[in-house]
C-alpha cells in the first residue's frame, strides 16, 4: 500500500537526490547568469541571512540570491500554518541524519537518548548558534557561517580533495555531527545544532498544527515516544507544543489506537499526517512555481554587498579571464600577469574549469595587486 510512509520517503529521497544532482552540476558547469545556482541560492537559511542587507541596502550577499529569500518565506508560511514539514519532510540534512540513524541501527549501534537536564541544555546550543551567525553574518555583511556550513560541504562533495582543504571544518561538521553523530542520536544536528531549526523552532510555537492525543483512549504503549526521531514524548502531553516537534507524522502513524494521537489544526480540525505533509509541501513547490511563472524567481544577484566594498570580492569561478578582468577594471592581460598565468591561456573559458587554477588564489593574487 503506498501509504504516508512511503509518500515521505519518496519525498525526502527524492529532493536529497534532486538537490545532490544540482549541487553536481553546480560543480561541472559553473555558475553564473547562465549556470547552475549556489547552494546559498536555494538554501532558506540563505534567505535570513541576507535579508538585512537586502532590507538595508537593497544588496544580497555574495552567492545569495532572491531565490533563497522567496523560499524562506515559504517556510516561514509552512511552519506557521503545518508545523516544521519543511524540517520533517523536504530538508536534506534532516533526510541524511535520518539515513544515518538508519544505517546505525543496521550496525547494530543502540539508539542513544540524552538525559532530561543535558538533553534540554543542549538544545540551546541551536539557539545560540543562530543568535551568533546572524550578529556577524549582519555585521560583517558576508555568510560568516559558510565555513562551518555542513550542507555547503554535502553540496561541494563533487568538487574534491581541494574543497574539503580549503573548508576543512565544514565537511568535519557534516561528518562528525549530521553523519557520525547521528548513528548514535537520531537527527543529532537537527535537536541540537541547525540554526534554521532554531529559527522554524521559534515559529513552530505559534502553528496552526499540533499533533494531539486523547487521553481517554491512550494505552500509554510508549510506541508515539519510541517512534519520534526528535526524542519528544507525546505519550506524555495532551498536545504536542514544542518547538522541536517536526511534524514527520512518525508519532501518529505509529499509535495502534485510532484517533487516539493525531494532528489538529487550529485546535478543531483532524488532519492525517499525509494530510499533513501533502499540505506543507504543496505550499512550498507552489510558492517556487508562483515565484517561477511572475518572474520573481531569481538564483543570481549581480551586485553583492561585498561586491560594492571590495571589487575582488565578485570574481566567482564561473567568470572567464575577460570577465574577470572586467570586474576588477584591469586588462585581460594585466589579470594574467598577475596571476602568473600563461599569455596563450584561453580568455572565454570560465577559470574554474582552467587546469591548475583556483579561483579563491586568483582572488587574493589580485587583492595583493591593488
């Protein structure tokens, strides 16, 4: 039967490949007007960050784009309306953590659940975590988390060797704390660290969309509890209000007593937990197909806040040599004095796909320059 189970799975695995690909093709073909977007640009969390700059300056940040805005809107509008589906039916990260709890318990790791006091002690960490990228990201006026950002590495993996020495504590962030912890904690990232859920966390007090449990025909079997990949225990309330609920659907699927735990919404109205997640998901590919077919829908801003202080800062590796040169107001050929290149090296091709060169060093070569 191809049930709520199987629809989540579909929709998780699918948008974890979908955007794995992408992430590819980013690497392959470049960037650019004419390229595949950045991770950033179709990242919501892209969207709260630049969204002081593009408030205060009418500017995104470098490798944002009003895409990643539009998409944190309709986060924003899921959350308030279904709950955190974002979290628990469509985020990669969310999916990967899930595979990993997958493949701990294939090994045989016993899934291991924090105490009450530490467990809600370390989920603060999130809260800070936010609180702290948002002052520098605003203040410095560039993604001050990019470093750090596991989802960056996941989408960089393609790139190679070179990308995991050049962000060495990203891809220890995804390995160590979304993939290794995760064998042991179910969603590890998720509970303790992801400043997007902290963020939807925030919101998630106020939606419409609360799972809820009768308590006359609760068995007390402890299945909703043992089930939630978030380590709530709805056995244990009447309605679940906390800011980590992720509205997976996991909890309710699993009561063997009908109408017993159940999603409501506004207090009133009974919905499924495919019900549920159809809903959120429909909202946020909907606002993405409305955004498409108005011509909102933007993955490249060719002005950066960056950009406007400090010219170098627009080279981007899907510029060929006279793009470049362009940007920084030199001569083709004073660009590639500067940066030791060959004079016959081909002007029309973008650097990143030139053998041997990196841009980040092309960049600093003519940092040095000026």
């Amino acid at each position: 039967m191809f049930g709520w189970k199987q629809v989540r799975y579909a929709v998780m695995f699918g948008f974890l490949a979908f955007i794995t690909w992408v992430g590819y093709q980013h690497q392959v073909l470049g960037g650019g007007p004419g390229g595949v977007p950045t991770v950033d640009a179709l990242c919501p969390f892209g969207g709260l960050e630049s969204i002081y700059s593009w408030l205060s300056s009418g500017t995104w940040l470098r490798r944002v784009a009003p895409s990643a805005l539009i998409l944190f809107g309709a986060v924003i509008a899921m959350t308030l309306l279904f709950g955190r589906v974002f979290c628990g039916w469509i985020c990669p990260l969310g999916t990967i953590g899930e595979i990993s709890a997958g493949i701990g318990r294939k090994l045989g790791i016993k899934r291991v659940e924090l105490s009450g006091s530490l467990d809600r002690t370390l989920k603060m960490l999130k809260y800070i975590i936010l609180v702290v990228i948002l002052y520098y990201t605003w203040t410095l006026g560039t993604l001050a988390w990019r470093d750090y950002d596991p989802w960056a590495a996941w989408m960089h993996l393609a790139a190679g060797w070179d990308e995991i020495v050049g962000t060495p504590w990203a891809f220890a962030v995804l390995f160590g704390l979304v993939i290794g912890a995760g064998l042991f904690i179910e969603r590890f990232w998720c509970r303790y660290l992801c400043p997007l859920g902290a963020t939807l966390g925030i919101l998630q007090k106020f939606s419409l969309t609360k799972v809820s449990r009768n308590g006359e025909t609760c068995i007390k079997c402890s299945k909703c509890t043992r089930s939630c990949p978030m380590g709530l225990a709805p056995m244990e309330v009447e309605k679940v209000t906390d800011a980590d609920c992720i509205a997976c659907g996991r909890c309710t699927e699993s009561c063997p007593v009908e109408k017993t735990l159940f999603f409501s919404f506004a207090g009133k109205k009974t919905l499924s937990a495919l019900l549920v997640g159809m809903l959120g998901v429909a909202l946020f590919f909907g606002a993405y197909g409305t955004a498409k077919v108005t011509g909102y829908w933007q993955t490249f801003a060719s002005t950066s806040v960056e950009a406007l202080k400090d010219p170098v800062e627009g080279i981007f590796g899907w510029m060929n040599i006279d793009e470049v040169a362009q940007q920084v107001k030199l001569s083709p050929e004073k660009v590639l004095e500067i940066a030791k290149f060959p004079a016959d090296t081909p002007r029309n091709v973008s650097i990143k796909k030139i053998e041997g060169v990196n841009d980040e060093v092309l960049k600093e070569d003519i940092k040095a320059y000026f």
